[in-house]
C-alpha cells in the first residue's frame, strides 16, 4: 500500500503549483498581448523567479514566526 502524504504536506505543494500556473498564464499573456521581442523574454523570466523566490522566502520566514516562542525558563539556581 502506498503511504499517503499528510495534509500539511499537501497543500503547500497546491500552492505552490497555483503559483506556477497563474506566473505561466500571465507569462504567457504578456509575450503574446504585449510584445515578444527577446529583452521581454528575459524580463518576463526575471520577473517570475523573482516572485517565486520572494515567495518562498515569505513562507519559509512565516514557518518560523508561527512557531510558538518557548517560555523563559529561570537559570538552574535562581529563585530558590
């Protein structure tokens, strides 16, 4: 039987693939409404690794301000 993913695992991987979907319409919208000369070409790749690396930056630095902070704990030998 074949393991299943876990839900968390699962649904970033949706996101990640709506991402991917949405920057390659809009892509390829732009070469073909806009212009399809080769520097738009570039601008266009440029932009959409630009924007997948900013996100992937905010949700790795949102993983890590979702982690519950853990408590301060006294110093061993203090408050005794």
């Amino acid at each position: 039987m074949a393991d299943i993913p876990a839900a968390d695992q699962v649904r970033p991987a949706i996101a990640r693939s709506l991402l991917r979907i949405f920057l390659a319409v809009g892509a390829h919208v732009l070469l073909v409404e806009v212009s399809d000369e080769i520097w738009v070409q570039i601008a266009v790749s440029v932009l959409g690794i630009a924007l997948l690396t900013a996100v992937a930056y905010y949700r790795s630095w949102s993983k890590k301000a979702d982690k519950p902070k853990s408590p301060c704990l006294p110093a061993p030998g203090i408050g005794r």
